[in-house]
C-alpha cells in the first residue's frame, strides 16, 4: 500500500488476486491457495471493509468484473474444465 492508494487500485488488486486464485495467470491453469491479510492500519475506506464482506458473504465484489473480464476467466479454462 501506499500513501496515495485508492478503492480502484484496491479493486484491482483483488481483481488479480481473483484471477491468479482462479488459475487464469497460471501457466499451469490450476488454483493455487492464496491468503489475503489485511491489517486495521490499511484500511484507508470502508469501502475496502464493504469488499471484503461481500467475497466473504457471497464470493464476489458486485459490479468488479466487467464482461469481458468474466469472458477471459471462461475461455482460460474451458479445457480444464
């Protein structure tokens, strides 16, 4: 984190967080564990704590992944499924 971090920089970290849990990053095309540690000092916005409850709720931040990003999770791994 740094000084001048925001919630679209936020997002978009979990966006890769997301697509690297999911294997689409991967070489391989297979998940890989992944731990996400997020201190009280780096919460910046309640938005952040808002996110963070909506993936522990419901698995997804609403409106974070746009179609073409949904797109490009399916084509990645079509053969593996």
């Amino acid at each position: 984190m740094k000084k001048d971090y925001r919630i679209s920089d936020f997002r978009d970290f979990i966006k890769q967080i997301m697509f690297q849990t999911a294997g689409v990053e991967e070489e391989e095309k297979k998940s890989r564990p992944t731990v996400f540690t997020l201190t009280d000092s780096q919460i910046i916005d309640e938005t952040f704590l808002e996110d963070i409850s909506s993936i522990l709720n419901t698995g997804e931040i609403p409106n974070l992944m746009l179609s073409e990003d949904k797109d490009k999770i399916i084509n990645e791994l079509r053969e593996v499924v």
